[in-house]
C-alpha cells in the first residue's frame, strides 16, 4: 500500500516537475524583462534538477543546482543588474520570425517527438540506483581522456577571457 | 506510455522552445538563456539515455556539458558587456557586420 | 685513340662555349684564333684518326661515352663510330669546315656579331660532327636536329631583316616536317629491331630471317626525314630561302656539308635499303625529278645565290638517283666532289658579292673577269667542274652516277639515264651562263658600285684556290674503291658492260654541249638570251617563279592551315569554348553568389532561424524514409 503510493507520488511529482519546467520554458519567450526571463530559466532548471533527483542521479541534480541554477544565473542576473536593458529590445522584445520559427520549431518537435515516440516502447527502465561509486570509477578510469580535454578547454576558455577583457580596456584605454 | 519516453519528449520540447527563444527574442541576454535552457534539455536528455540504457557514460557526458556550460558562460558575458558598450543595445538584430 | 675521336667532336663545342659566352669581350683576334684553330685541330686530327683506320684496314673504332635511359640490360648507348664512311664524311666536314671558317675571318670582318658567328659555325661543326660519327640513329637525330638548329640561327642571323628572318623559320618548319618521318622511322627500327645502333640494324637486315618490319616502310619513313634535310621535292622550298645567310654559311651548311647529311643517312643505312626495293625506287624517282626540276629552274633566276642553290637541290638530287640504284659509295663520292666545287662556287659567288658592296642580282653584273682574277679563275674552274668537263672532279662523280643510272641491277634504266643526262646538259648550261652573266660580256654595273670593285682579302682569295684545287683533283681520289668493302657497288649486267665507253665519251659531249650552247646564248650578244625568253614568255615566266611551287602550298596547306587555326582553333575553340565556358562558369559563380549573398543579410535570428528549418526538413526527410 504505501509502496504504491510512493510509486504514485513518484509520478505525480515527476509530471508536476516537468509541467513546471515546461511553464518555465514558454514564459522565457514571452516575458519582456530579461530579469524575470533569468527568473524563469532559474524555475525551469530547478525543476529539471527534480526530475534528475527523481531518476536517481542525485549527484547530477546537485550539480545542476550548484553549477546552473548559483553559478551560471548568478552571473548572468548580475549582468542583467549591471546594464541598462530598456533598449529597443526592450520595447520590441519579438523580431519577424516569430510565426515562422514557431512553424518551424514545431515541425522539429513533431518530427523527432514521432520518432521517440514510436521507437522507444519495448525498453524497460533501469531498476538499480545510480551510484555515484560507480560513476567516479568509470569517470576517473575509462573517460579521463575526455576529463583531461575538458581541462584544456576550461583554461582556453580562462585565456579567451581574460583576452576579451583586455580588448574591452584597449578600446576605452 | 512509459515515463523516460515522456521525458524525452519533454527534453525535445525544452530544445525547441529554446531554439524559437534564440530566434524570435532580440534581447541578447534572452537569447544566451534561451541557449542554456538547450543545453539543459539536451542534458535531460542524456540523463533519460544514461537511465534507459543504464550506462554511465551519459551521466560522464553531462558531467562535462556542465563545465562546457560554465566554460561558454565565462567567455559570452564578456562578449556581451563589449558589445553593449560599443553600440549601445542589446538588439541583437543592431549587429549586422557579418552580412556578406 | 678513342680519345681523338671524342676530341673530334668536343672541340669544336669548346670553341661554340668559349666565342659563345665570351667572345664579345676578348675582341676579333682572339676570336678568329679559338673560331679557325679548333676545326682546322680537329681536320688533323680526322687525317690522324683516317690513317690509323687504314692501317687497321678499315675496321671501325668505337668510342661509348655514355649510356642513356639503362633499364634492365637494355639502353641507348652515345657512341662514335668511325669506319671508312664516317671517315669520309668527316674529312670533308672538318676539311670544307676549317676552310670556310678561314673565309669567314675576311668575310665576316666588318659585321658587329663577329664572335657570335663563330660561335654559331662552331656550334655547327660539333653538331654535324655529332651527326656523322654517330653509332646510334638517336645520336645521329641529335645531331640532325642540332645542325637545323645552328641552320636555323645562321640563316636568321641577320635577324632584324624579317625576310631572313623568315627564311630561318621556314627552314626550320619545313625540316619538322620531315624529322616527323625520321622519328617514326627511329619507332618503327627500333620496333622491329630491338636497337638503333646503325651498324647493328644493317647487320640484323643483311643476316635475316627479315625483322617484322618492311625494310620499304623504314626505308621511306627515314627517306622523308632525308628529303627535308637534303632539299628533294616536296620539301626543297626552304633551301633556296636559306640563302638569306651569310654566304659562307650558305657554302658550308647550305651546300656542302648539312644538306648532304640526308645522303649521308641513307648511305649509313643502306643494309636497310638494300633490301628495300619500293624504297630505293621511291628514292630514285624523287632523286631524278628534284634534279631536273631544279636544273630548269636555275636557269631562269637572277639571284646568283639562287641559282647556286637551286644548283645544290639539282645535285642532290643527283646524288639520290646514285643511292636509289644502290650506289652508295658513289653517292658519298658525289659527295666529296660537290662539297668542294659548291663550297668554291659559293665562296666565290660570296667574294664577287663582296666585291660588288652586297649586290646579287647577275642582271647588274659582267666583265669582273679582269677586275677580280683570282676569283675568276677559281670560280671558273669550278664550274667547269660541276658541269662535267674532264678531268676535273665532278666528271668523274657525275659520270659513274650516269652509268650506275644506266647500267645498275638495281633500278637502272634508259629513261632514268636520259634524265640523268638531260640534267647534265642543263646543269652545264646553266653554269656557263651564270659564268658569262657574272664575269664575261660587257659591265651592267652602275659606276658608282663599278668604283668600288676589289679583290678580296688573300685568306679569303686562299681559300678559294685551295678549293678550286681540289675541284679539280678531288676526282682522282677513287672514293667508291675505297668504300667498296663496306658499300658494294650494284652488280652491272653482263650484256651493258660494252656501253661503258661509248656514254663516257657522251658525257664529255654533254659538258661541252652545254658550254657551247651558253657561249652561244651569252656570248656574243646577250639579248640574244632575252629575244629567245620572250619568245617562249609562259614557259619563262614559270621557271622565273619556281614554277610556283611557293605559291601552290601558301594556297593549297599554308590558307587552309591559317584558316583552321584562325577558324576553328582560335575563334571557335579557344574563344568560344574554352574562354566562354570559362566566362560561363565566372558568370554562373558570380550570378549564384549573387543569389545566396541575399541569405547573408548578417541578421543572427535569420541565420539561426534558417539553421532550424534545414534541420527540420533534413530530420522530416530521413525519418519520413525510415
């Protein structure tokens, strides 16, 4: 009985999750202050930290937390917070395209939520818990690689930084 | 309907949206968002991948999209704050020097 | 020894190298010591190499300097061959050659490209050296080519005239043209043989079973190589234009040595040619016609280096016949002797020019006789040896010729012989006249140009007797004797030995036929020449022209040619299709680039907005298949 009931509160919990984040994803678009854009996006992947809480990968959900939600949207709320934002975008916030990319991006959602759709029935979902043991032995021995790679790409990125400033203070130097 | 198949489709609908926000919002801002929240949905999408297959190297994959995502941020916001103050906007659709 | 002979051959290159890079700066002196010393070295050594070949009895000596293309046991070996025949050749290459190059010190004297025209001649010299004593048909072609080329350059030397300049090109254009018949002659040789060293092919045809292919089809392949070279119809046109020259390049390459090389190549050859029957009638045939047509034609030119040129086609032409009927060593024997009475005619033509302050036209000349003796004499006795009086040395040739025309196993006949001899009468005629127009009768020269007359200086007037000597003597030197082992003369039927005497004595009678109908056209009142060309006007007039032979290919190959190039290659190929497709495709590029440049209007929501929809037709494409 109560193991039912968990199973249903699972659900319900992961649709009200995914509904969240879907509100989220549609009010970016039509919201006209940048700030509450920042604010939804933050709804949006709080939700989605949910659903991978749901899943099991709770390491991942915190990291979606902590990365996306703090790290990430902090900076880009300070920037909102920084500029000025009532510009011409602020007052035409949608450009031209907006039926045509609504016609487009739907054909995209339809075409590949078909194929989902009617490809993956037969697969059963996983039972055992994803445990982060697991995840750091293979992460550490099979894919250190691409770990070392993603490393080279962080101090690119450090660089390229650094050199965007420098260009920002030579043109009002 | 099973509940991964609904969560993939729920990351392609995030995906979409998020590719119709980049197109039809001029804000710069708005769109690096509408960015991330791709990138997001194409996270929930490898997590329900590493889930349905029960593998981790989806969940090794979106482990590094999170320091790309942070790696993207560092260098765009920089970008963004040098474009403002060249011309003034955040219109995207005021930066047009790349037209052939 | 092998070193004198590769010595025969380099030393006139170091000569060409050393007048040719530095001659300008080390004045006239020491160019005409370096230009005369080296050929008149390598005659000595060719009179060394001769007499050592003699003693060993006429075996050949070979020099390999070098092996080209060496692949798996086969290669193409650069050697130098000489045997009695090569030796012949080269005594009167470098002999005529040293001779002409003292000429030149006096001749050439006052032109402001001295050391250059001695680089030339000895770039000359090495190359128809090259070419004589070559073992191998690819040599000999190397030298064929080379001694073109140095024809080429001598015959424009003057290039700032276009006419000479002209006259150089078509030289060289109408020699190609021949050459192509060498090379596919070289293919097909070496096809069928498996080598291109000449004394191996005559032997490999002498052993047979015959090779796989028809020693006719080589035998013509290379015969029109030959005809190029030697001037035989139908590519004579450009001997005639040589002229434009300096004279002694007309006597030493025009005349006397690098026109003779296409008698010299099927002479080499003839293992091939004996057993070539169509060949050698081919051979025959063209060899009698270009003698007579061109004896007709000399007598009605003006130019008197024309009609010593005309002259040298005509004897050619002789010498063929000679080859056709499979005398070969009569042929070289030919020759020698034209080499030595064509060489003093054109000098003395060139000293009698020289004399006159450039004037070449025998219409203004006469009575030099006394003025310039030396040349006189020399140029007489020369004539009277090219038209056959005995004994002086073109008798002698010339009447072997005639008999072998008669008499030969090998493609004689009466008729052939009859041409033969009605060439002769005409030769002599036309000698005569040129004898009497240039030196005899009365002075047509303006007196301005009549003041001015002289005899050349004494190494040029040397020379000329040197030469006027050996005319007269060359003939007692029984070079078809001494070639004999390696040339055997055709067998002569056993019934026609008893005309042996009788067409001799009509030989003699021919020459002086000849001398007499001149004396009587020309010597007593030369408008009797003139009353008798008007009366036969058409027939003048053809000869005058060369029986248009220049006209008939400008009409019938050179406007064909032009308008197919201008036509089809130029107007419709290259600018229609090759420059339009090319301007097509600029357009195509530029009009599309013009289209899709709409595309990049710069607009970012447009870019991302055209990246979505591709992709979501590319993605309703692919999954709608599947």
């Amino acid at each position: 009985m109560i193991e039912a009931t968990l199973q249903y509160a699972d659900t319900a919990l992961l649709v009200l999750f995914g509904v969240f984040a879907l509100a989220g994803a549609v009010a970016m678009l039509v919201l006209r202050h940048p700030m509450r854009v920042a604010m939804a996006l933050i709804g949006t992947m709080i939700s989605l930290g949910g659903i991978y809480g749901l899943l099991g990968v709770h390491f991942i959900a915190a990291f979606q937390v902590l990365i996306y939600v703090s790290a990430v949207m902090v900076f880009i709320v300070y920037v909102i917070m920084l500029l000025d934002v009532r510009d011409l975008s602020f007052t035409h916030r949608f450009t031209r395209l907006v039926v045509p990319a609504a016609a487009a991006g739907l054909l995209f959602f339809v075409v590949l939520g078909h194929a989902v759709w009617r490809d993956t029935g037969g697969v059963q979902p996983a039972t055992a818990l994803f445990g982060i043991g697991q995840f750091a032995v293979d992460f550490l021995s099979r894919y250190w690689l691409q770990f070392e790679v993603t490393s080279v790409l962080l101090v690119a990125a450090v660089v390229a930084a650094i050199v965007v400033v420098r260009l920002d203070d030579k043109d009002h130097g | 309907m099973d509940k991964l198949s609904a969560l993939l489709v729920l990351a392609l609908a995030l995906f979409a949206l998020g590719f119709v926000g980049v197109i039809i919002r001029r804000n710069v801002l708005v769109m690096l968002m509408c960015m991330e929240l791709m990138l997001n949905a194409a996270n929930l999408a490898l997590v329900t991948l590493a889930r349905q297959t029960d593998t981790t190297a989806g969940a090794v994959l979106v482990f590094l999209a999170f320091v790309v995502a942070a790696a993207e941020i560092a260098i765009a916001i920089p970008l963004v704050l040098l474009l403002v103050r060249r011309r003034r906007t955040l219109d995207a659709g005021a930066y047009a020097e790349l037209k052939g | 020894m092998a070193l004198a002979l590769t010595a025969i051959v380099l030393l006139p290159l170091f000569g060409f190298l050393v007048n040719g890079l530095a001659g300008n700066r080390l004045g006239h002196r020491f160019v005409s010591v370096v230009g005369c010393s080296l050929p008149i070295a390598t005659f000595a050594l060719a009179i060394l190499l001769f007499a050592e070949l003699s003693v060993r009895g006429g075996a050949p000596q070979v020099a390999t300097l070098y092996t080209w293309a060496a692949i798996a046991g086969s290669g193409f070996d650069v050697a130098l061959y000489l045997d009695p025949l090569s030796a012949v050749m080269t005594l009167v290459v470098t002999g005529v050659g040293s001779l002409i190059h003292v000429y030149s010190i006096g001749y050439m004297k006052e032109d402001k490209s001295y050391a250059r025209y001695f680089a030339y001649l000895n770039l000359f010299l090495f190359l128809m050296l090259l070419l004589v004593l070559a073992r191998s048909l690819l040599v000999l072609f190397v030298g064929w080519e080379g001694v073109g080329l140095a024809s080429y350059l001598l015959i424009g030397f003057w290039f700032d005239d276009p006419d000479k300049a002209r006259a150089g090109k078509k030289a060289f254009v109408t020699n190609r043209i021949g050459d192509a018949g060498f090379l596919l002659g070289m293919f097909a040789l070496y096809f069928a043989v498996g080598t291109l060293d000449m004394d191996r092919i005559n032997a490999a045809f002498a052993a047979g079973p015959p090779p796989a292919v028809p020693a006719s089809l080589i035998g013509i392949l290379l015969f029109i190589g030959a005809t190029g070279k030697s001037a035989q119809i139908p590519l004579h046109v450009w001997l005639p234009d040589a002229m434009a020259g300096p004279t002694p390049v007309s006597a030493l390459i025009h005349a006397a040595t690098m026109v003779t090389a296409g008698v010299y190549l099927v002479a080499r050859m003839s293992g091939v040619y004996m057993h070539a029957e169509t060949a050698s009638q081919v051979i025959t045939v063209v060899g009698a016609a270009t003698a007579f047509f061109a004896a007709t034609v000399a007598i009605a030119q003006h130019d008197i280096k024309r009609v010593l040129a005309y002259s040298t086609i005509s004897q050619l032409g002789f010498m063929f016949v000679a080859l056709g009927v499979g005398a070969y060593g009569v042929a070289i024997f030919h020759v020698m002797t034209h080499a030595f009475f064509k060489a003093c005619l054109f000098l003395g033509a060139g000293s009698v020019i020289h004399a006159l302050g450039g004037e070449q036209d025998v219409r203004k000349m006469g009575g030099l006789a006394r003025r310039i003796p030396v040349t006189f004499v020399t140029f007489a006795v020369a004539t009277a040896a090219i038209a056959g009086i005995p004994p002086l040395a073109g008798f002698f040739s010339k009447d072997e010729i005639l008999w072998y025309a008669f008499a030969s196993d090998h493609g004689g006949s009466v008729l052939l012989w009859a041409v033969g001899a009605a060439t002769a009468l005409l030769t002599a005629f036309y000698m005569f006249r040129l004898l009497w127009l240039t030196f005899l009768g009365r002075s047509r020269m303006t007196p301005e140009v009549e003041h001015h007359v002289h005899e050349s200086a004494t190494s040029m007037t040397g020379v000329l007797v040197v030469l006027a000597v050996a005319s007269a003597a060359g003939g007692f030197v029984a070079v078809p004797h001494y070639l004999e082992p390696l040339l055997p003369l055709p067998p002569v039927a056993e019934h026609l030995q008893q005309f042996e005497a009788p067409l001799l004595w009509l030989s003699v009678v021919i020459a002086f036929a000849g001398l007499a109908l001149a004396a009587w056209f020309f010597g007593g009142d030369a408008r009797r020449a003139e009353r008798f060309g008007a009366r036969i006007a058409a027939l003048s007039r053809v000869l005058a022209n060369k029986y248009y032979v220049d006209e008939f290919y400008e009409r019938v190959l050179g406007r064909p040619l032009t308008w197919i190039s201008d036509a089809v290659f130029l107007r419709l190929s290259d600018r229609v299709l090759l420059d339009g497709s090319l301007d097509g495709m600029v357009r195509l590029a530029r009009r599309t680039a013009a289209a899709f440049c709409v595309v990049q209007s710069g607009n970012l929501h447009r870019y991302l907005f055209l990246v979505l929809a591709g992709s979501a037709m590319l993605l309703t494409w692919s999954l709608g298949r599947g």
